[in-house]
C-alpha cells in the first residue's frame, strides 16, 4: 500500500514540475516574443537598406504577397527558371510614398547550388543595388559574386534584362562575368532578370499599382 501512495505521490509531483515548466516557457515566449521580432525586423530593414540606400523604410503590400505567390507561373510563362521570388516589400520615402521596391530572391542552378540575393528596384526599373546573401560557390571562382566589385555592377543598370561579357562591358546592360565562373554569372544575371520581370509585371513600372 505504501509503494503504491509513493508512486502516486511522485505521478503527482512529475505532473506539477511538468505544468510548472511549461508554464514558465509559455511566459518567457510571451516576454520574449516581441524583442525577438523587432530584433528580425530590423535585421531586414539593415538588410534592404544596402541595397537601396534611398528609402526610408520598407513595408510589406498585400498585393505584392499575393504576386509572390504567383511568381512561379509568371516566371515560367515568360520562360526563366530555376529562379524563386521568396519576398517584395515597397521601399518608402520618408513622406510614406513609395519610391520602389526591394526583394528577396534567388537561382537554383548555381555551380554549387542555391545562390540567395536581394535587390532594390525604383519605380521606373532602374536597379539600386544587389547583395548576395548567401552560397556555395567554389572558392576563388563562383563565390566571387560576394565582392563588392562584382555586385556593384548591377547598381544603375535600368534595361528589361541584364547580360553578362567575357569581352569588357560595351552596353548598359551589360556586366562583367566572373572569370573562370560561368555558371555562377549566368545564375546570378538570369535570378536578377527574374527579379525584373516581377517588377516589370507587378510593379507600377509595369502599369500596376501596388496596393496595400
């Protein structure tokens, strides 16, 4: 009879340890919840700030969400794949007006795989900058699409598409490829033309509004 109190005894006891717990998770996740989002927040607006240094902030748009989803079957349609849209925000002035746009995107034919990137357009197509945010690349080759003077190439171009060089720049739309990294520099060129596309198609440099 006694082992069987005791056993009841540490069943009660585990129980309340267990609910004791699970209520002090569930008040550290409600404490802590919110500083852990701005902290996310943040990190993103830092993050489209470097690729367009113009805007003041920038917000999520319904319609644009709702684009993103459809972003595939677009891509498709005007025949570029292996490019994913993941994100596009309206990038703000500081009056509130939207100025442009800045998106999270990316290729899956990187020599090494999945080559992430961000990028700002403005309203009238014109790229502000391009990061690659991560990637696989073969050291020395294809991961030097993370310098400065690779990615910067991108910043001003305004055309419907952007190709790559092996012979020196002549056009403006045009960039220098990597040497020894053409398949990095097609990913990178054909995820960037996807990127173009989306706006020209959603975009008000495409005739659409974006509405919130």
């Amino acid at each position: 009879m006694q082992n069987k109190n005791t056993m009841w005894k540490d069943t009660l006891n585990l129980f309340l340890i267990t609910l004791a717990a699970g209520c002090l998770l569930g008040l550290v996740y409600q404490v802590t919840k919110e500083p852990i989002a701005l902290a996310k927040y943040n990190k993103k607006q830092a993050a489209y700030k470097a690729v367009y240094s113009e805007a003041a902030s920038f917000e999520e748009s319904g319609y644009l969400t709702g684009a993103v989803e459809e972003a595939e079957s677009m891509l498709t349609e005007a025949g570029i794949t292996g490019v994913y849209i993941s994100e596009v925000l309206e990038a703000k002035d500081a009056a509130g007006e939207t100025i442009g746009y800045v998106m999270n995107f990316g290729s899956n034919e990187g020599y090494g795989g999945t080559i992430d990137l961000s990028c700002g357009v403005a309203k009238d197509g014109t790229i502000t900058g391009l990061s690659v945010l991560s990637m696989s690349e073969t050291a020395g080759l294809g991961a030097k699409c993370t310098e400065e003077g690779f990615q910067a190439q991108f910043a001003g171009i305004q055309a419907e598409s952007v190709v790559f060089t092996k012979t020196g720049k002549s056009a403006d739309n045009e960039i220098d490829a990597i040497g020894g990294a053409t398949i990095t520099t097609t990913a990178v060129t054909k995820a960037v033309n996807g990127a173009l596309a989306f706006i020209q198609t959603y975009g008000e440099a495409g005739g659409q509004e974006g509405e919130s």
